[in-house]
C-alpha cells in the first residue's frame, strides 16, 4: 500500500497500518531488569531528528523519506518538542482565543449533503507539514524480534516509512499511536520518516 495525501481531506480514513489501542504497562525481559526499572525491550529515539518545515502540502519534499531523498535542506530539531516552539509556524493555542478563528471558512466533510471536502487540508494554502527523519541502529535486545514503534503525541495527522517503505497513518493529538516495523527494520542503518500534517478531518 502506498501513502495518499487525500486521506488528510476523508473522514473515513483516520488509521492506516495503526495498531489497536491496549495497555501500556511497561515491559521487561526479566525480574533483574523490572527490578532495576529498566528494560532491554525498549529504545528510545527522542533526541535529535532531521527537520523540515513545509507551509502546506504541495512544497513539502515528497520523496523525504527514501534515503537518496535529493536536494532537500534538513535543519535539526529536537523530539519531543513542537515545531512551534522551536521557530517555525505559528503558535497554535493561546490563552485567549484560538489565533486562526475567522481566517479561513472551513466546511467540514459530509455538512449540508455536500459529501467530501476535497482538497480542504491537502490542497490547503496554509496547513504546515513537518517532516521528520531519523536514523538508527536497533538496540541488541530487540533484534529479531518484533519490533513496535509508539508515537505518544503527534498533532494532528502522520504518515510513517521506514527504510523508504510506508508503514502506516494514522489521526489524533495527543493519544499514542503505534505501527509494527517488524517486516522493514534492520539491525543498522534504518531511516525512519515521519510527515506531520497540522491539519486534518480528525
């Protein structure tokens, strides 16, 4: 399956590859590691990641995510964090009033019978897109085995790769959504990409 922009504009498409939702007790491989609090089962990839900041869909690089991913400029930035507070876009909440209210008329799909909003968000003249990419090696205690990737927050619409084969979207904020990177990870060298799109029917 292939990625599609226009998923961002349905209503009916809110998850793509996403895992179901359950428990989220930690995990351990043994007693001595719940015992010591921590666990060989997990990998962190907070940190540093390649960044890109797109105005809206149409001037985001869309080949990012395959590693020969042409001229595209990254600049750096750090995960978790939001693309706000760190200069780029707007601030997207404020104490008062939302700071986008009255700007832009948005007819949400299916209102009045007129069926799908095409192109409200894919199309859009402003909904920033961040593009994100990681690289890696995975930790010696998760190899061969299978692998999950959880993303605790992302606001508000994502598209995944790894190693330039799509692995999943999905639509929330700040609920965690989780893809099985088992059939495309390696023990070295992954390249993990991420688009975030502002804006979405979510």
């Amino acid at each position: 399956m292939e990625a599609d922009i226009r998923w961002l504009d349905d209503p009916k498409v809110f998850r793509v590859g996403q895992l179901p939702a359950h428990s989220d007790h930690p995990i351990y491989q043994d007693t001595e590691e719940a015992t010591e609090g921590r666990s060989s089962l997990v990998q962190s990839l907070d940190g540093n990641w390649e960044f890109a900041y797109s105005v809206n869909a149409a001037s985001r690089p869309v080949d990012f995510y395959r590693d020969n991913a042409g001229d595209t400029e990254f600049e750096t930035i750090h995960v978790p964090g939001h693309i706000e507070l760190s200069g780029y876009d707007k601030i997207h909440y404020i104490n008062t009033m939302y700071p986008w209210e009255g700007k832009i008329y948005r007819r949400p799909a299916y209102t009045l019978g007129k069926g799908l909003a095409e192109g409200a968000f894919s199309e859009a003249e402003y909904n920033p897109v961040g593009s994100y990419r990681k690289r890696f090696h995975l930790a010696e205690g998760l190899r061969g085995k299978r692998v999950i990737i959880c993303f605790e927050g992302v606001e508000q619409a994502m598209y995944v790769w790894l190693n330039g084969h799509f692995v999943g979207y999905a639509e929330d904020s700040f609920t965690p959504s989780e893809f099985d990177l088992t059939p495309y990870i390696k023990e070295k060298d992954n390249l993990l990409a991420v688009e975030v799109h502002k804006r979405s029917t979510a």
